[in-house]
C-alpha cells in the first residue's frame, strides 16, 4: 500500500543516525567539540568552529529559548494540510546551537520571542522520532 510522500522528514545520513537513534530513545544529541570545547548542531563529522575531528557526541539539557517563530496557515505539501495551523520556529538551546522546530502545546497568543521551552518527542515513523519543543509544564503563570 503505497502512502502518500511526506515533505517533514529527514533522511538519516552516517553523520546524522546516532541524532535519530537519541530521540527514539527520548534524548537530544549534539556534538561537542574537545579542541575547542563549542558545540554545534547540525550533527557534522568536524567541529565547524575550528576544523577539528575531534567531536563527540552528548546529550543536550532540552531546555532552549524560542529564538523566532512563525505561525503557519497554508502548506499544501503532506503532511502539513492537515497540520495547519502550526508553529514553525527556531529555539536557541541552552547549549549554543539553534535548531529548526516545531513548538507544540502552546496557544499562539502565549508564542512570546525568549520564553521558556523543553524538548519533546514526536514519533512520526518506526525510525523517525522528531524533537519538537513546548512550554514546561512547571511554567503554569506564577513563576518569574
Ligand atoms: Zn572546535
């Protein structure tokens, strides 16, 4: 049974596998640096701060910031006609890196430029699980 082709996922390359093997597993994996200490992300074979080849894998904390968004109401590719209205964003994460995401769980009116969010998991396929991100659950309006 042939399914419909879908424009939001991946294809995991030798330098990005390990990445999609982590959020399977619920863990967010950026690659750290040992010459230079930076970390980056996209996931590359050399840090692309120095050059090095030194660069290892870690778990990010999954808490970021959201870096810019933007609340989508038309995409006529699949899966996202059925998705819209959706958030499309870029959230910085704690670490450094900025990566492209969706944010979930949160009204549009709440979306606010350098607020608080945590990774999430989406499974999407048996091998894709993409991170996407939310408010915490412990930010509920009192905190500061
Ligand atoms: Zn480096």
């Amino acid at each position: 049974m042939a399914s419909p082709p879908r424009f939001d996922l991946p294809t995991p390359d030798d330098s990005t596998e390990a990445f999609w093997a982590g959020t399977r597993e619920g863990r967010l994996r950026i690659k750290r640096c040992h010459a230079c200490r930076r970390v980056h992300f996209y996931p590359r074979p050399f840090c692309p701060h120095c050059w090095s080849e030194d660069v290892a894998w870690e778990d990010a904390s999954g808490k970021a910031r959201l870096y810019t968004y933007s609340v989508v109401y038309q995409n006529d590719l699949p899966p996202f006609p059925e998705r819209v209205p959706y958030v499309a964003a870029i959230v910085e994460l704690e670490e450094g890196p900025r990566l492209m995401t969706n944010v979930v769980d949160c009204p549009f009116d709440r979306l606010q430029v350098g607020m608080e969010l945590e990774v999430a998991y989406r499974q999407e396929t048996d091998d894709i699980t993409l991170p996407v991100f939310r408010p915490p659950a412990s930010l509920s309006g009192t905190r500061s």
